[in-house]
C-alpha cells in the first residue's frame, strides 16, 4: 500500500509535566495511539531502494552530543568480532567508527558492502561468526540484548528515538511568564529535513508498518520515558487511554487498519 498523505488532521493534547513545572508537554495523540511497529527484517523496504535490507541505517548515524558519541563508545569497546561483522580485529579507535559529515557533524561511519551502503554496526545478512550467532541488524542493537539491556541504552540517540520525534520551543505568555514547550510527536519525512522527500520508502506513514497489536505509547515505554521523565510518562498514559475509549475514526491515524 502507498503512504498515507504527510498532512491529516492530528489530535493533541498539551499537559504540565508533574515533574517539571517549567515544562508543558505537548503530545500527539494520533501518533502515540497508532499500531505502528518497526517491521525491519519483516517486510521493510530500507529508505533507499538500492539498500533494501538496511533499514534506516544507510546513512549512519549523527550523535546528538558528546555525551551521546562517549556513552555509545562504552558499549564499543566491548564488541567483538562474533558480534560486529566489521570490527577491526584489535582494539577499536575511534576512526573505525566515526567520520565527519560535509557540515563538520560527528556521525558513525558507512561502509558499502556489494552495492549497499549503511552504517558500520550494521550487520549484513551474510554474517555468520563461529559462535552460530549472526544475521542482519545492528551490533549495537544485538549487545543489549545480550546483556539484558534496552537497545536505548547502548544505541546513538537519534537510532532508539526514531521515529518518536522530540522538540523543543521556548514559550512566553502575554503576562511575561514563560515555560518550554516539548513537543513528542510523530518522526515522519519531514523530519529528516527536505532529503526526506527524497527517500524512497519510510515506515511510519506506511499501513505496511501500522500492524502492533498495542499501541505506539505501549510499546515505546522505555523511549518515551527517557524522553519525557516517568512522572510525564504516566501522566501521558492517561490521556492516551481516554483518547483510545472516546476516539473517533476522525481521530485515528490514516495509516492505522480501519
């Protein structure tokens, strides 16, 4: 099935974080209540028609900051070959891993294996080390699994936070006063800057990826409370489940199964 349409009436609701009253989160409704679920290695078609098994991993990944590039560099340091199809087979240096974009940004490395390019930690499908482990996806991804851990914790921020999308805008009231405003909604192509038209396929306004049995909200506990606070989390869950008792078709994301 095509995407659904970048424009279509959402439903927002906007409520002061419990935990933080210079913060009022504005959060959307549409977005979190929707089936959406990652459907990498089930059915996605990767961004790029000429890289269809990389997923959203073909052009690496920008760190959102030096905390994000050093907190990731911990859990690369104890890859190892049965676990990164291109470790470098000695102690890793950051050059394995990292490059420059043209902009000067730090971003993790690319690497183009048999005509497709995608991120470093990418394992392609042909992995197969000694141990019988192996297969496509991130290495950083398989880590944490391993080690009983959230993907979160051991992935560049921009990876585990897509598609959530967050944002920030500094907000002042007629009286003077001011609050931040963050804003948790949907990472469509828009998001990726004006490359995102560009692309060609994207999973979250695609009914292809809109299959979860529970909704966005449920399934990404762990991202949303990262990004938001517990206290805002749960404040969210709230209005999520009295949106989903009251809503309307109207109300229902487009790419959602009618």
């Amino acid at each position: 099935m095509p995407e659904v349409d970048l424009v279509f009436p959402r439903a927002f609701v906007e409520f002061v974080n419990p935990a933080d009253e210079t913060e009022v989160m504005r959060c959307d409704l549409t977005w979190l209540t929707s089936s959406y679920m990652c459907i990498f290695g089930q059915g996605c078609q990767g961004i790029y028609a000429d890289a269809p098994d990389t997923g959203c991993c073909t052009l690496g990944a920008h760190f959102a900051d030096e905390d994000d590039e050093e907190r990731v560099k911990t859990f690369v340091d104890q890859l190892d070959e049965t676990q990164w199809q291109f470790h470098p087979g000695r102690p890793v240096k950051r050059k394995d891993w990292i490059e420059t974009d043209d902009d000067g940004e730090r971003k993790t490395r690319t690497l183009t294996v048999d005509g497709q390019q995608a991120c470093v930690f990418h394992n392609r499908a042909d992995f197969a080390p000694a141990n019988g482990q192996g297969g496509a996806g991130c290495a950083l991804h398989g880590l944490a699994l391993q080690q009983g851990r959230n993907p979160l914790e051991t992935k560049p921020d921009v990876c585990w936070q897509l598609p959530i999308r967050r944002r920030f805008r500094n907000v002042e009231r007629q009286d003077g006063s001011t609050y931040t405003e963050v804003t948790i909604t949907e990472y469509d192509r828009v998001g990726w800057g004006p490359g995102g038209h560009d692309l060609d396929w994207y999973c979250s306004g695609n009914t292809e990826a809109h299959v979860a049995v529970e909704a966005v909200y449920v399934t990404h506990e762990a991202e949303l409370t990262e990004l938001m606070g517990k206290a805002a989390y749960d404040e969210l869950v709230r209005h999520c489940d009295a949106h989903v008792r009251s809503r309307s078709a109207l109300a229902l994301h487009p790419a959602d199964p009618r």
